[in-house]
C-alpha cells in the first residue's frame, strides 16, 4: 500500500473515538499522557523525514502494519484532543454545579437568618409596646391616684355624716348616694388601669366612637401639663368593631406624641364619618370612622414625612424617643382593618388621623345580658351562681342582689362553681 501521508475523515472519526474510549477509560490524565507519547512520537517520524533519514512519503511503499501504527497514532492525538475537551467541559460543568449547590445553601442560611431576624423584630416589637404602656400606664397612674384619694375621701365622709346622725334619713340617703357614687368612680379608675396595663388576648366589640372618647378624655388628660389644654372637638357618632384597650393604646401614644412636642398650647381630639362611593388608596371599605388627634408643635421635616411610619426615624429631641412608636401604631390600625394618615407643617404642627372601618351595631356578637336587662325580664325565676374569692366581697355582693330578688348560689373558688353546675 502506498503511504501517501494525511488523514482521511474517516480516519480522523476513529481516531476521536478511539481517544473518547481512552478518555473514559483512563481518564483525562491517561489522555493527556498519551498526547504527550503522540507528540513525542511525531516529532521524531517529523525529524527523520526532513532531516534525510527517512526518504519522501511519496516514495516508499509501506507494509500494511505500519499503516496501522501511523492510523492508532493520528487516531490517539486527534480523538485524544476532543477527550480532554470533553473532560475540560464537564469538569467545568461540575464546577458550575458545585457553584449552584453552595449558593443554594448560601440563600438558605440567608433566609433562615432572616427568618430569626423577622421573629426577633417581632418580638422587640412587643417588647417596646410593652414598655410603651408601662411608660403610659405610669403616668396615667400619677394623675388617678389623685382622683382615687378624692373618691376614697368622699366616701369616708359620707360614712362619718351617716353615723353623725343615724336618724337622719335624709342625710342617711344623700350620704349613701354619695358614697355609691365615689365608689362606682373608683372602680371605673381601677378598670381603667387595669384595662390598660393587662395583656390580654384581643376581646372586640361593638364601641361607638363619640362616648368613648368623650369617656376617655379623662385619662388622656392626665397625661398633659398644666400649660397644655386637651379640646374635644364635636365628634360625629359613629360603630365601630374593635377592643377597646387597642384603640385606647393608640390615642394615649398619639397624645402623648403630641405632648412631647409641645411646650404648651392645646391637643384635639375629634371624629367624623367618612363615606367612599369608591376604593381611594388604600382605603376600600364604604365607610370609616375618622378620629384625628392635631397638635400645634413643631411638625415634622419635609425630608422625614415619607419616612415617618418607618422604625426609628425619632422625631423627638434629646434621645428621648425610640423610633418605633408610629410604627408600632401603623401595625395596631391595620390590625383594625383600618390605615393611618398624616398631615403637618414643619413650624405649624401636625395631624394623624385613623381610618377604622364602620359596622352597624347588629354585627356585634351576642354577649351577656345586661343586669338592666335581666331587671326588665324578671328575677323572680332567676339563679345567679356567685363566684368571688375575697369571702367580704362575695358576702357584700350576695346581698345586694338577694334584695334585688335575685336567687344566689355562693362559691368562693371556681372548682366548686364547676361541681354546682354540674
């Protein structure tokens, strides 16, 4: 056979996939090996031929076995040069998957941190709303511990004019009045602080907006100076379904906001019914009520009004705020289905209104009956089963209501009232 020199394609398909075979065999340092051999090899056929050692291709008739050694080593280098490409390629393959699989586990830590992050924001949240109606709850103390003395005051008077003159009656019954009256605000002081400083579980109702305020004006007032008038302007009446303690939360932070603004001047409170005949922001129900507390203080900045619901942007002067007081009020009005607003000046002072959506009052779940009602149905029939620990309260209670004509069950703890009603 004439050995012409150059490769055909055919030749050239068995010598890549001979290296392939090679390549998966041996892997890509037994192909890069054998490469090197090839190299070796040609340079040496490449050598003698030029140098005169081996005559022209041309001329020389070859055996049939060299034929086959000259096709393995064309096959070798050229199916070894697409092995190594081959292996460089899905070496790099791997790289990119091992690349993959790292970020995957990068994005997981990262969203279980933020995960953790969440929940510890969460929880400074609550924390700061804590210590928020700890601050609140202590000054509304300062200022009910006050009235509790006047109410304590009157009470003992009204008993010593009563012992004065025991057959007085008429004094007997002005002083009895009196005293059922310093007693019964009293107890509204106790509940009102009570009410506040609990953390309850949320317990909604039905309140309509003008009497509680005008009930709550007492207990925002004493959070104020002497040098800062609280004004309840002319409030629209209005339903609204929510817990009370929330909504009082809300007013004393604005209300006490506002005070720590001001040197002096005056804070009102007011509500309104608002009516959409469509959605208009983020507001989407038909109707709200809207109670704005409105001070006359320094306002806010230009540059801090886009910001002024988000944490830590503190308004207040000397470190004295924390930054998280109108965020925290944000989440507890859209905890009522309702939206938060702003308007101020800077120089001017400011408003925030709440949005709450309006209800009629035949939504409110059915609760307890009233005791006026019970008086209205009948007591002739009626068993009232008593619970009370402190056995003066139980006993002083007990009465009252035998004389209202009411029959009464005694039980000093709740495992005996759970035995009398089984």
């Amino acid at each position: 056979m004439l050995f012409r020199g150059g490769i055909s394609v055919s030749q050239a398909i068995l010598q890549i996939g001979a290296l392939l075979l090679a390549g998966l065999i041996f892997g890509v340092r037994g192909v890069v090996t054998a490469l090197l051999i090839n190299l070796t090899g040609f340079a040496i056929v490449g050598y003698s031929m030029t140098s005169g050692l081996m005559p022209p291709a041309s001329e020389i008739i070859c055996p049939l076995s060299y034929v086959w050694i000259r096709s393995g080593i064309l096959m070798t280098l050229f199916g070894g040069s697409s092995a190594v490409a081959v292996a460089i390629i899905v070496s790099r393959l791997d790289q990119k998957a091992d690349e993959l699989r790292n970020s995957l586990a990068r994005e997981q830590e990262q969203r279980l941190a933020l995960e953790a992050a969440e929940k510890d924001y969460l929880q400074a949240q609550n924390d700061l709303a804590d210590t928020q109606r700890i601050e609140a709850l202590g000054k509304m103390v300062n200022g009910v511990a006050d009235d509790f003395t006047n109410s304590l005051a009157i009470i003992i008077d009204s008993a010593e004019i009563a012992q004065l003159d025991p057959s007085n009656t008429t004094h007997i019954e002005k002083s009895l009045r009196s005293i059922v009256r310093a007693s019964g605000n009293a107890a509204e002081l106790t509940s009102s602080l009570l009410r506040f400083g609990r953390k309850d579980p949320s317990k909604k109702s039905i309140v309509e907006i003008k009497s509680f305020i005008t009930a709550l004006a007492e207990s925002l007032g004493r959070l104020l100076t002497a040098d800062i008038d609280l004004r309840i302007s002319d409030a629209e009446p209005g339903n609204i379904f929510i817990d009370k303690s929330e909504l009082e939360q809300a007013l004393l932070n604005l209300v006490g906001n506002s005070k720590d603004v001001m040197g002096a001047g005056e804070i009102s409170i007011g509500s309104k019914y608002l009516t959409l005949n469509r959605n208009q922001g983020e507001l989407s129900s038909s109707g709200y009520v809207v109670t704005s507390v409105s001070d006359y203080g320094t306002g806010i900045k230009k540059g801090l009004k886009s910001r002024i619901f988000d944490p830590y942007p503190s308004t207040k002067k000397n470190g004295s705020g924390t930054g998280l007081g109108l965020a925290l009020l944000q989440g507890l009005i859209k905890g009522m289905k309702g939206h938060i607003q702003m308007e101020s000046e800077y120089g001017q002072g400011t408003t925030i209104s709440l949005f709450i959506p309006i209800v009629q009052s035949e939504e409110s779940s059915p609760g307890l009956p009233s005791v006026d009602k019970l008086m209205q149905i009948g007591t002739k029939d009626l068993l009232i089963l008593l619970v009370e620990d402190n056995t003066k309260v139980l006993a002083t209670t007990a009465d009252t209501l035998s004389l209202s004509g009411f029959k009464i069950f005694q039980s000093a703890d709740g495992n005996s009232a759970m035995k009398a009603i089984k």
